[in-house]
C-alpha cells in the first residue's frame, strides 16, 4: 500500500515496523459536546484506514484516546455548573452511539486522559530533566521549541516563524508565530487539578496524547492520523515532546484528513452549521447515508456537505440496496468467465486501496460489480460482501433498509419531476396520487424530491 505521508510530504511505500502488525493512533474526542459532521469524517476516515489495513492482509492495533479534560470541557461544565466527569460520560456515550450507528468499528483501546495523569508527569519530568521544558512565570510547566531542533516538521514551520520565549497557555491556539507551549497548568481556582511535583494542576492537552500513544504503542510506532486542522499546533507539539523525551522517532507515517464544508462554507460557531447526527436523524435520514456521501471523496479532498448532497447519497445507497437485493434473490450458475473477472475486480479493488486509500474509486468498482452482465450473482455477491468489509455499508444485512424505494416508483418519481419542470402540474399531481398508491409519500424540497414509505412516515 502506498499512503501520502504529511511528514515527509511525499506518497510512500507502506511498511509497519512490526511485520504484519500495524499501529496505529488516532486523536479521539474532545468529550464536551456531540460530535459535528466534521468529527464524523474524520472517524470514518479512520474507520476505512482500519478496515483496508485489514483487508490488505495487516492486523491493526489501534488506540483513539478520549480528552476528557481541556479548556474546552472546564469551559463547558462551568457553563452548566456540572463536573468535567458528568460532561464526559455523557458525551463519551453519544460518542460511541454515534460510531456505532456510523458501523465504525471500535478501536482496540480507548484510553481516557485523566486515567493517565500519572503517564503524563512522568513524560513532563523527562522533558523537565532533558532541559526541554522550564518552569514559567505563572509556575506552568512550558516545552522549549528552541532546544528542539526539528521543531516546525510536520506543518513546516520556517525558523523565522518561531517567537522565541513567548508562552502560550491555551490548549489550541493557531498563531503565524509558534510559541512555547504548556504541559503543565498550575492550578487556578474552579478547575480540576490533581497533585504533582511540580505544583497542583491540570495537563496541557498536547501532552495527554504523547502519553497515551506512547503508553500503548511503544515509543515508535506505524500511523498517527487526524484532521488537517490538528496538524498545528497539535501534532507538531506531539512530535516535540515525544522525540525530545525519547530521542526516538515518534510515528513514522502522518495521515491528516481534510474539512468538510458546510454548504461550501467554513463550519463556524457563527454560522450555526455544526450539524451532528442528531440533525440529521431528526430529518429522517439515514445515518450510513452520511457515511456513504463520505465513501464518494477522498480523505485528502474537501467534502462539501449539504442536506441536497446527504440525499442524492442516500438515494445512491438505497439504489445499491435494491441492487444488492435483487441480486441476493437470483440463482445462478457459474459462468464461464467468473473466476477470472473476479480476480480482475479484486486486483483493481487493492489497487485502488493502495493508492493513498482512493476510497471513491473502489466505490465506482463496487458499482461497476454490480452492474456487470458477465458475471453470475454468486460471484458478485461474493465480490459486493468482501469489498463492503471496507465500506461498511452492511450490505449483507441490508440494515437500515425499511426505507429502500422500489425502482418502480423511483422512476414515477424522476417522471413527476419532468412534468413540474415543464409547469405540466395537473399530469404531475396525478402521478403523485398514483405514487401514494403505491405507499409513497413525495415531498418537494429545495434539493429535490424526498421520497418515504407512507408506514414509517
Ligand atoms: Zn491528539
């Protein structure tokens, strides 16, 4: 496999330290909201780096970590006058809802960052007697970005760009200038902080991942992945405290996911378009929905999310669906050709896989199994089931297929549009009558038509 590797900025030929064996970290959930759409890709993202590994013939160890403590939950419990620990569990369980709804697979390990205060001093200590980290004016603990040379790596920062012995408390910060950065929070009034050789406090949230990553993947391991907004100051700081601490390279590949837009827009706070699953469940769609608009781009591209683009991909998955069920209801024998175009449609899947994970074009080749004339039904069925080992769209049990639309009434549908385009509304309404019929309901939105089961309405 070959994978664009942001550390060396160059596309690399794949090869874990460990034989057959890959791991892998991934920065987990700040666990003081639900998750928003932009999360969402990002852990699908993940989920398809884990499943291709598998599928690929690796065996994957993979550790996402939960934040359950940083500026932004302290923010938030004191917003609510609740604790960090009642903001956590709730959202650590609509975190895992959430996934689960998504068919992303769990991680092998799940480690929580006040679990691992312990991990993170003894990190600090090392730094602290490595001479990399000094105690600041405010008795924080800070990392030198001077004493590190290679400081800047991953997001290559220019030298000049370094604001030497400037301090930056603040977990995310986005400056032009880098600054040294804290590990170690002394204690202020209203916050968590647990007791430390270097005074009461709370840890920085760059330091929780060193820790944790380090703690269950060894010094060195194979991927560290996120979302490319994590790249600075994020990941960069990772790199600092890890490699400083151990002398040791610290992961060896990088792979950032792209945003997602909203509406082609930025998501912001401002623009109210932080949409989470809930939005989009309240809307009657289907949450494998969101993830196959997600299979149709590539991780290193923009997606841009709409309502109108969520449907056409909903309207595509209940396609497949309808597909896959047909196919699954007709018998056939072996034809002549199957073994040798099935091997041809597996080599173009792991072709496709090993091009920097090119998600969208294995799909198009799922697309093209399922309308191949040439080959019989057992043979794609068994084609559709293994390469949905990677999608994750549960095509085997067709979960979430109640509101699958026969192609009859698609196409009474797609013939009603025609008419209203053409202002022929009495022909259309009569086709709308004739779909209600059938046990349709037809809504007109902005972005099209939407089209449910009258039952389930
Ligand atoms: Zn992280």
């Amino acid at each position: 496999m070959f994978f664009y590797n942001v550390l060396s900025g160059k596309t690399e030929k794949f090869k874990p330290t460990k034989g057959k064996l890959v791991r892998f970290y991934t920065c987990g959930p700040t666990v003081y909201d639900y998750a928003h759409v932009g999360n969402l890709r990002t852990f699908i993202f993940e989920d398809l780096l884990r499943r291709s590994l598998r599928h690929e013939g690796y065996k994957v160890f993979q550790v996402m970590n939960l934040t359950d403590v940083d500026d932004k939950i302290i923010k938030r419990a004191k917003a609510e006058g609740k604790t960090i620990k009642s903001i956590g569990s709730k959202y650590t369980s609509s975190f895992f809802a959430d996934i689960k709804k998504l068919n992303i697979e769990k991680a092998e390990v799940y480690p929580k960052a006040t679990a691992h205060i312990k991990e993170m001093l003894s990190l600090i200590a090392v730094l602290v007697k490595k001479n990399f980290a000094y105690k600041g004016k405010d008795n924080s603990i800070y990392f030198d970005i001077s004493k590190f040379k290679n400081y800047g790596k991953l997001s290559r920062l220019s030298k000049r760009q370094i604001k030497v012995g400037a301090t930056v408390l603040a977990d995310e910060y986005n400056k032009v200038e880098a600054q040294d950065f804290v590990l170690w929070k002394a204690k202020k009034e209203g916050e968590p902080s647990w007791p430390s050789k270097f005074g009461a406090g709370r840890p920085g949230w760059h330091i929780e991942c060193s820790a944790m990553s380090m703690k269950y993947l060894g010094k060195t391991f194979d991927i560290h992945t996120g979302a490319v907004d994590l790249i600075f100051p994020h990941h960069e700081n990772e790199i600092a405290q890890s490699e400083a601490a151990t002398g040791k390279k610290f992961s060896l590949v990088w792979l950032e996911g792209e945003h997602i837009l909203i509406n082609g827009e930025k998501m912001s706070k401002s623009l109210k378009n932080f949409f989470t699953l809930r939005d989009l469940e309240a809307k009657n769609l289907d949450p494998l929905s969101f993830r196959y608009l997600v299979l149709g781009t590539h991780y290193r591209k923009k997606l841009n999310f709409s309502w109108k683009s969520l449907i056409s991909a909903e309207n595509a998955l209940n396609n497949l669906r309808v597909e896959v069920r047909e196919i699954k209801a007709r018998k056939d024998t072996a034809k002549a050709d199957d073994k040798k175009l099935v091997s041809n449609y597996n080599n173009r899947f792991n072709l496709a896989l090993g091009d920097d994970l090119n998600v969208p074009k294995a799909l198009g080749i799922l697309w093209e199994v399922v309308k191949d004339k040439k080959i019989s039904n057992d043979g794609k069925l068994g084609l559709i089931y293994d390469f949905d080992g990677v999608f994750g769209l549960s095509l085997k049990s067709l979960r979430g297929n109640k509101s699958v639309v026969p192609p009859h009434v698609r196409k009474l549908v797609v013939a009603r549009e025609r008419l209203r385009t053409n202002k022929q509304f009495i022909q259309a309404d009569a086709l709308r009558k004739e779909i209600e019929k059938l046990g349709y309901k037809v809504e007109d939105k902005a972005s099209g038509p939407l089209i449910t089961p009258i039952n389930n309405a």
